[in-house]
C-alpha cells in the first residue's frame, strides 16, 4: 500500500460568525406590480382552498401546508417572522434545484446564469392565510415602506418570491422513489408491504398526536398498521414505520397513475412517503488465501483505557485471534442470538480494519479498545443469501439515534461509552443517495 504523508492543519482559530444580509441581492428582481400580477391570483386560490375545506370539515380547523419558493439567497429570520403569525407554524427549508432565469429574476452580471433556489413550507390555518394575504397586498401597495417589526423576512420574502403553492401528493412522493419501491417490492411480495411515512414535524406534542392519529387511521382503514415511530426535534424528524398488504399497495399505485388520490396519499400531515431505508451486505464464502497467517499481523500489546473510536455495524467476532481482548460490545438489543456461524463477516471485517488497519501492512494496533454497537442482523434471501441488514421492523434513523444516545448518554442517562469521538458507518442507504438530503429529513 502506498504511504501517504501526513496533512497539518492550521490551528483553528474561533471568530464571530459573519450575518449576511436576507433576499439575495445578487440577483436582479422584478417589482412589486410584476410580482403581484404573477402571484395574486395564487394567494386568492390558496385562501379560498381554506374556506372550502371549512365547508367540508365538521367540527375541526382544516390547516394545509403552504410552499413558498424563492429565488436567492436564504431568508434570514423566517422561522421566528412566522412565529409571529398566530396559526402560522415554520415546519422546513430546503435547497432546491437551481432555476432557469424567468420572470423578471436573473443574474445581473451573467443573464443566463441558473439561480439558487429555496423552499420554505409552513402549516397555516385560514386565520393566518387571510393574514399572509393582508401582509402580501400591503407589500405590494407600498413595497417600498418598511416592514411592521418583526415582519422584514416576509417583504424579503415577497421580493424573491418565485411560487406560491400547496404542498401536495406530487411532493410527496417525486422524490423519494418510493413508487418504484413499491413496483420492486409487489414483483415478489404477496403479504405485506413495510415503507415509511414521514410527517412534518410540528413543534407541539398534541398536534403531532394527531398527526400520527390521522395517519393510522387511514393505514387502518387501508387494512394495514402503523408499527412504530420517531421523534428526533433536534433534525425536525417525526417518521411512523407502517405496513400496507400488497394488495392495497398495488391500488395504491393505480390510483397514482389516474391521479384519483386516496385519503392517505392526500393526508395534509405528510411530508414523505419514503422507502424503508436498510442497508444490506451480502454474505460470501470465504476461503483460506483470502485470511492473512495470524503471524503476518502483528498482535501489539493489549489496548487499555476507554474507548475513543465506536463501531456501528454487524456483531464482529469477539473471540477471533486478533480481536481477542480489542472490543468492547455492547450488544443492548441481543443481535447475537441471531446469527449463524460464519454470518458474522461484515462487523468483524470492519473490526479488524479499524483495530489493525491493513492486516498486510506492518503496523501496530490501536491503543484503546474499540466500542462496538451491532445495528446489523442476518437475514436469508430469496435465493438463500444470507445478508446482514439492518433491522426490517423499526425506523433506520431511529435505530442510529438510539445508538448514538447510549454512546454518548443524556443530560439524565450516562453514556455508555462517553469518551468515543469518532463514530465509524459503513452503511448507507440504496434508495436515498446523498442529493440536496443527507439520506433523512430536513435539517436546521
């Protein structure tokens, strides 16, 4: 193996983070009238939509999520700005694809130049819509007045303004492949189909309640379940694990294409239907030439102190000749008990890689035991493949939020491992590739 030199970093030096200014301004906008004659009607249909859900809904205060997307840079204060608003709640914000120049939005330096391009959704009843039209019609009667405070961020806002819409079935299932999830899985699967749901976050504990209420009742109604969920504030994630029989999946699929949405598709609480997100490995047969002697590698003297290095992966081989006496499992959930001899391939080899590094290489072994969280599982394929996976029956990010809470312990639960610094995770996830999301939902 090559030898490659050290890298020294500077010395990190602590300043004051710099504030940009909100509303992009290195891009040409258009004016007041140009927007208001674009996006007026859209405000009118968006509040008229409240009015006629309330004829609909007996007895509960219809809310929908509103997208709002920009052009340039990010609004600073939108979040605290909607706070200001009562029924208004921020849920989320997120780079979009950047956006050809049109209407009146461009590059002042390079006309065709793409532009960035930003969603903003917040929950609104109607009382806050008809306040976000009073706030829209007043900007564009006097867009040069200043802003009431508190109220900037919404005149930045509406400068940048690119669309105005409802967040609907389309986005909730454009981007996830989901449906193509589906199809793979009604290929082969005649019982039930287990996929992710994925609501919006909201900040109060009753709302989410009902949130989840909602969204079981219609997985009920569907002759499903909702098996279990998450709740992470700190990454605005609230996902439910629930499970379709195939049957109605494949109705489900239909009713996409004729674009005749059933209850669940258009429940206003979702955000995401997702994949369920597992990362696999598959097992293979290993052969005596593939295994370095146990003498070629050097034993080093026994690691002592706590560990600084965590390994979230498959249940290694504690006892193996080179891991004797180097690993620290912590095996809370009893993965154990699930494998096989010789099915514990991919968290041994990845013990092995941390604790020694290359085994054809001289070297000494790390100094600190490793800690080790199994967060893989063998399960059999249809061709009687074995693969480690992780589990099939909870949510993967709570799985790793789980485990990294145990590691690093709570204001009211000691760590297990509070002095590790660096978590190693091989794993990742086939249907959400890293684009715009990391693999998850939004994040602050």
């Amino acid at each position: 193996m090559a030898e490659h030199p050290l890298l020294f970093f500077p010395r990190a030096v602590t300043e004051s983070p710099s504030r940009r200014g909100g509303g992009g301004t290195s891009v040409k906008t258009p004016s007041a009238a140009e927007q208001q004659a674009r996006l007026d009607d859209r405000f009118r249909q968006i509040a008229q939509s409240f009015q006629d859900l309330q004829a609909s809904v007996q007895g509960m205060e219809p809310e929908q999520v509103i997208v709002l997307e920009t052009i340039g840079d990010s609004i600073e204060e939108f979040a605290k700005a909607a706070a200001q608003v009562p029924g208004l709640e921020w849920l989320a914000e997120m780079d979009l694809e950047d956006a050809d120049p049109a209407d009146g939005f461009s590059d002042p330096e390079k006309a065709d130049k793409k532009l960035p391009c930003r969603l903003y959704a917040v929950m609104s009843n109607q009382q806050a819509m008809t306040q976000l039209l009073s706030l829209w019609k007043n900007w564009c009667a006097n867009p040069g007045a200043r802003a009431k405070r508190n109220f900037g961020p919404f005149k930045d806002v509406f400068v940048h303004l690119k669309d105005i819409r409802r967040w609907d079935v389309k986005d909730r299932l454009a981007e996830t492949r989901v449906v193509e999830y589906w199809g793979e899985n009604l290929s082969y699967e005649r019982g039930q189909i287990r996929f992710e749901v994925e609501l919006w976050c909201r900040g109060d504990e009753a709302r989410r309640r009902i949130a989840y209420e909602t969204l079981s009742n219609h997985i009920a109604s569907a002759g499903g379940r909702s098996m279990s969920q998450a709740f992470v504030p700190q990454i605005l994630y609230h996902g439910v694990l629930v499970e379709l029989p195939a049957a109605r999946v494949r109705e489900t699929m239909a009713a996409i294409l004729d674009e005749s949405y059933t209850q669940l598709l258009r429940c206003e609480d979702v955000m995401f239907f997702r994949p369920l997100a597992q990362s696999a490995f598959p097992g293979y047969a290993i052969e005596d030439k593939d295994v370095p002697p146990i003498e070629a590698a050097t034993a080093g003297s026994p690691p002592g102190g706590e560990p600084v290095v965590a390994l979230l992966d498959g249940m290694p081989l504690e006892h193996h000749d080179l891991l004797e006496g180097r690993l620290r499992i912590d095996d809370e959930d009893d993965f154990a008990r699930r494998y096989q001899p010789g099915q514990q391939q991919h968290g041994t080899a990845m013990a092995s890689l941390i604790t020694h590094g290359d085994l054809g290489a001289a070297g000494e072994p790390i100094a600190r035991p490793v800690y080790v969280r199994p967060i893989l599982m063998p399960y059999e394929g249809l061709n009687k493949t074995v693969y480690e996976k992780t589990p099939d029956d909870r949510l993967l990010v709570d799985v790793i939020h789980r485990a990294v809470r145990r590691i690093k312990g709570t204001a009211s639960e000691p760590g297990a491992a509070r002095g590790v610094k660096v978590i190693n995770l091989s794993i990742g996830n086939s249907w959400q590739p890293f684009d715009l999301l990391l693999s998850g939902p939004f994040h602050k």
